[in-house]
C-alpha cells in the first residue's frame, strides 16, 4: 500500500517508520526543510505515560474562563457558528467530572503503557539516541488541594503497576537537593520513576534518518 504522511514532526515520523517497518510504501510531506522544525522543534521533552491525563477533567470549565482573560493563555477556543464546535464542547463539558475524569485517565494510561513499551524496543531496534534520560520525573505541588487530586489519580496509578511515589516536601527535596531553596513553595510531590526525557527534536531526526 502507498501511504502519504503529512508532517514530520515526531507523530508524523513514528507513523511513517512503523508503516515502512509493515511494509508499505511511505512519502512523507511536510512544508518545512527538515523533520521536526515546528511543534517538535520546542516540545518540553517529557516522555511522561505515568501522567498521561485527560484534558477534560473537574475544574477546567472555569480554568478555561480565567485562561481567556490571560495573554498566554495554555487553552484558545475562537467561538465560530458551527454545530461541529459546540458538539464537540458539550462533550467536552459532559467529561470534566470526577467519574468520567477517571475512566478517561484510566484509557488513556493503557494506552501509554503501551507506548513505553514501544519506545523501548525502539530504541533496542534501531540504536537512535536523543539524549534519553530514564531517572523518572517529579511534578511539584504548591497546594493542598493539587496533592489531594494527585492521591486520586495515584489509585488509577496503582491499578495498572506504573511506579510512583506520592512524596512530602522534605522528600521531594531528597530527591532533588536543589528544591531545598525553595522549600517554603512545595507543599509535595508525584514522583514517577519510570517516565523518562529526551530531545524531541533530535529523536525525530533520528527517526526519520532511519
């Protein structure tokens, strides 16, 4: 089968290698020079499936709201006369509850399970390297309220075996020393061990060189 990938961003590569890897014949389109030179130029470089969470989920309504009046705002929704739109809106709206929150979180971490397994033997298949770091992550909370909501996710954490360790500012700090200058802003954290980090930029032009 002739397959076009439009994109060569870090989606786009992985999709045109695992359907070359299948067998098929691959063209990969992209407006830029070079693979990876728009949103996985800049990606935060977290390969984090034990975080994996839904968008929609309780409090973003009126999170979307404050975000509106910001400048850089994480979350930009133009309103346009469009049934699609509002359709796809009260989905949304009918998904920030703590049940359905859940059961998303829950889908969307079986599928990342899957994912670490597929980077690994990626990475044994093909020997690309983009300055991997496989130390864990640690998401910090400056709030009580964000640590209980952290201890919710770590039961749906705790179903599927993914690593973690919801820690105490003090064991934050012992994981990394450098937080003690700023102790006094923690008020805990998730710690992931299992998540990893890389260059996204650089493993997408590996990828695609492969």
């Amino acid at each position: 089968m002739k397959v076009v990938v439009c994109g060569s961003g870090v989606i786009g590569a992985a999709s045109a290698y695992y359907l070359r890897k299948a067998g098929h014949d691959v063209v990969v389109l992209d407006r830029r020079s070079g693979p990876g030179l728009e949103t996985s130029f800049a990606n935060a470089g977290q390969v984090s499936w034990g975080y994996a969470s839904p968008w929609a989920a309780p409090g973003i309504p009126l999170k979307a709201v404050k975000w509106a009046l910001t400048k850089n705002s994480p979350l930009v929704i133009r309103p346009k006369l469009d049934v699609r739109q509002w359709t796809w809106l009260a989905a949304m709206l009918r998904n920030c509850t703590s049940a359905r929150y859940e059961i998303n979180k829950e889908r969307m971490l079986r599928l990342a399970v899957l994912s670490s397994e597929c980077i690994k033997e990626l990475r044994r298949e093909t020997g690309i390297h983009y300055d991997e770091g496989t130390k864990g992550t640690l998401q910090l909370f400056r709030t009580p309220k964000q640590l209980d909501a952290a201890g919710r996710d770590c039961a749906v954490l705790k179903r599927w075996d993914i690593p973690h360790r919801l820690l105490t500012a003090k064991e934050c700090i012992e994981v990394e020393p450098a937080l003690g200058r700023v102790a006094e802003k923690i008020v805990g954290g998730l710690h992931l061990p299992g998540d990893e980090t890389g260059d996204c930029y650089k493993f997408t032009g590996a990828l695609a060189r492969q």
